[in-house]
C-alpha cells in the first residue's frame, strides 16, 4: 500500500486504545506482540473483505470446469481471465520470478507447482490450485484441492482429513491466542489420524501485501509465538502428508516444492480476519 495513504487511514482510523493496552500488556508478560502496523484498520479490512470476494469467485470458476484431460496451463489461463476481467490482478505472476498466475500442485506436489500445456490431469488425480489476488491494492490469498475423476481411498481421505486440519487451525485462532495454537491444533489433529505436517512452509500475514508478519507455522506449542491481535489478517494453509515430512525443491524450475519420499500432499488454505470476538474468513 502506498505509504501515504497508509498514513491517512492510520490517522483516521487508529488501533482501538484498549487493544493497544491489552498489547502492550501482554508485551510485559513477555509475550511476542505483532507491530501495530501490521493491524488492519476498518478501510483496509474492507479493501481485503473486497478482493476476497474476487479470490473465492476465481476458485469457484476453476471448480467449474476442471476436469481429467485439461492441462493446468488451461487452469492458468481460467485464473487470469476471470481475475482481469473484474479489474484485479492476480499476485503469484512475476513475483520473485514466478512465471505464472496460479499455483497448481498435483500428487506429490506440495506447493509451488506451475502450470504448463504439457501437464494433463489424470483421472485420479488431486491437485490444490492456489489464488492470489489484488484488487485495488488489497491482497487476498486462498487455495482449494480438487478431486479428478475416480479418486483413490487414501487420496479422498488425505484430501478431506487436510481440510479438517485447517478448521482445527481456524478454530484455534482466537483472539489473543498465539500463532502456537494454530500449529498445535493442526499438528495434533494431523498426527492423531496418521498424516505428517511440512514444517518449512507456512500460513502468513497478509492484505496490504503478499507475505507479511507473521509466519504461521502448523506445528506449534500451546501458548507460544505471536499473539493474535484483533485486526491481524492471516492465511492459514496446513501443508499434509501421507508419507513423511521431508520436502524438496525442483533443482530444474527453482519453485516446486515435492515431498521427499514421493508421496501424496494435500493443502486447503483460507485467509482471516482475527476479530475481537473470533474470527471471520475473508476468502476460501
């Protein structure tokens, strides 16, 4: 966001006195408190809440038609189409170098994939597409897994227990809870039905950028790391494995992320709003 306008929404709008004494309150007890300039204001919420809602209609679009045989180039080409047309950007295109609109992960795939003419889906396939977009300067940032055709046993169930995970960690996301408690509440539904959780990707902040402060970590202890402030936006994206937890890094393309051992991930992601009373899901 421009620094400017940031300064007049800031004036117009400040954090809440009594947020601002339960923060520095909490600073005392040696807590790990966000700065105050990653709190968003009623403007910026809006803003996000805005380009969520372009987010979630460009998910639906691609649930609309993917299907086996398509390539995920063609998923690329629905994402930039969709998102250009309602006068927003879409993030992940250029960015640190990424050449394309979307991310498609297939199977093995943890995150990062891209898309090609050359990569067909397959019947059986599951594969997470995941959006960013920016409207008018606002970022907002959400993933979905799709199911292609007849689905294995393992893949459906990895598929759906990863979603579970994700509303364990939205659950969890309390106000003046901790980023601890999220990766606690994935981690222990994860680990409790036989899946392994990746460690060296996270959810983040997020709204006036892409990646902001904090990193959201889905293994966590109960009471650690950052507190959850009233106005934090965050994504929460748990990353689940049928195998082991070890990743790895296409040497060739310098972005895709496989699990090590060669087996099936599967990701949901949602971005949030921490509210004074809970939480609301900004995009899905």
């Amino acid at each position: 966001m421009d620094e400017k306008l940031w300064r007049e929404i800031d004036e117009k709008e400040p954090i809440p006195a009594h947020i601002l004494e339960r923060m520095e309150q909490m600073k005392k007890h040696h807590k790990e408190v966000i700065d105050p300039e990653f709190i968003k204001r009623p403007t910026m919420i809006e803003g996000i809440r805005r380009a969520g809602e372009v987010n979630t209609a460009v998910l639906d679009e691609v649930g609309k038609h993917i299907r086996a045989g398509m390539s995920t180039q063609d998923i690329d080409d629905i994402v930039r189409e969709f998102t250009h047309a309602r006068g927003a950007i879409c993030a992940p295109y250029k960015y640190e170098g990424f050449p394309k609109s979307v991310c498609t992960s297939i199977n093995n795939e943890v995150c990062h994939g891209i898309p090609s003419r050359l990569r067909k889906l397959h019947d059986g396939d599951i594969i997470n597409v995941d959006c960013t977009t920016i409207l008018d300067g606002y970022y907002a940032d959400a993933s979905r897994m799709f199911m292609i055709g007849n689905v294995s046993d393992a893949r459906r169930k990895l598929v759906e227990e990863t979603k579970r995970c994700l509303e364990e960690g939205i659950a969890a996301a309390q106000p003046w809870a901790t980023v601890g408690d999220i990766g606690y509440a994935v981690a222990k539904y994860a680990h409790a039905h036989g899946y392994s959780v990746v460690r060296e990707l996270g959810g983040h902040g997020v709204g006036l950028d892409f990646h902001e402060d904090p990193f959201v970590a889905h293994v966590g202890t109960r009471g650690r790391g950052m507190v959850l402030v009233p106005g934090m936006v965050i994504t929460i994206e748990p990353m689940i494995n049928i195998g082991k937890r070890g990743v790895c890094i296409d040497d060739y393309n310098g972005w895709t992320i496989y699990t090590k051992d060669g087996s099936d991930s599967a990701q949901w992601e949602h971005t949030i709003l921490i509210t004074e009373t809970g939480n609301e899901i900004l995009t899905y």
